[in-house]
C-alpha cells in the first residue's frame, strides 16, 4: 500500500510518499517543488509549471491515496487566498493523474499521529527522524509531510479514507 502526504505552502509543494509492503511503513521518495519570486502570483505560476511538468512522471503515480495538507486560515487573509489557489492547483494536478485524495487538517494528523494537535515543529521533527531515520538538517515541511503521509497509511491500512475529511 503506497501512500503520500503533500504539504503546500506558497513558496514550495513538500510531498513524502510511504509503502508499508504489508508491514512496517517504509520511505519510498520525496519530492519537493519550490518556486521563486517575490511575488506571491510568480511563485504560483512557478509551483504550477512545475506540476505541470514534473507531476505526471513523478513519485505519486504508484500511489494509492494522497493526503493533502488543508490550508491554515490565519489572520492573514491574502497569505491564506495564495494559499488556498496553490492546494486548488495541487488537487486539480492530482486529480488529473487519477489518484484518489482528499484534505487533512492540521491537527487531525498531528493528533492521530502525535497525541495532541499542540505539539511543537521539534516534536513532529523528532517523529519523523525516529520514525524514517531522516537527516536532521532538512526543511520542517519534510518532516510534517511524512508525518503526513503516515497518517495517511495509518487511515487507508485501517479502511477509513472518509471523503469527510475534504
């Protein structure tokens, strides 16, 4: 069973993907699209082009389910609209290769996965390097998506993938 967690943000597109071969779950790859500008609108038409090319042929092909970060809505509101427009992008991109999938929110990952939705970015860091053996100098986004993606076999291998939670 192959699974990948996705966490957007407006800069960058982190996804992790796991396989469990029946067993313990196991890192099969990452990938990680990041736009520059410092517009907003550059870096999104960046993160698109980049969809757009590098989605089809890339490491969510085998996968079974996709579970996407649902955007945080902060006091921010033209943060969360960009926000927003790249997991719009990231969806449609994902739909268009066939993969079933749907949104998390952020703490229903952490809890499921953590035992609480207050836990800090160490804490979820610490998971993830103990959890895939990951390096400890690499960007937080990695760690949530793989924290991400374990919650995701989590759900699927228990037979909940509930659309409830788009």
């Amino acid at each position: 069973m192959r699974v990948a967690g996705c966490d957007p943000d407006s800069k960058a597109i982190t996804i992790f993907v796991v396989d469990n071969n029946g067993h313990d779950d196991t890192l099969v790859d990452r990938l990680r699209l990041e736009a520059k500008g410092q517009r907003a609108e550059d870096r999104f038409l960046g993160l698109v082009h980049q969809m757009q090319e590098l989605l089809p042929n890339s490491i969510l092909r085998g996968c079974n389910f996709i579970w996407v970060e649902r955007p945080f809505v902060g006091p921010n509101r033209k943060a969360a609209i960009d926000l927003g427009m790249v997991v719009g992008a990231l969806r449609y991109a994902i739909d268009r290769l066939g993969v079933p999938h749907t949104l998390v929110d952020p703490s229903t990952w952490k809890s499921a996965m953590l035992g609480t939705n207050r836990v800090s970015k160490e804490d979820i860091k610490a998971w993830a390097i103990a959890r895939y053996g990951l390096p400890d100098n690499l960007v937080q986004d990695v760690y949530d998506s793989s924290v991400i993606a374990a919650f995701g076999l989590m759900r699927l291998t228990s037979g909940s993938t509930k659309r409830t939670l788009s």
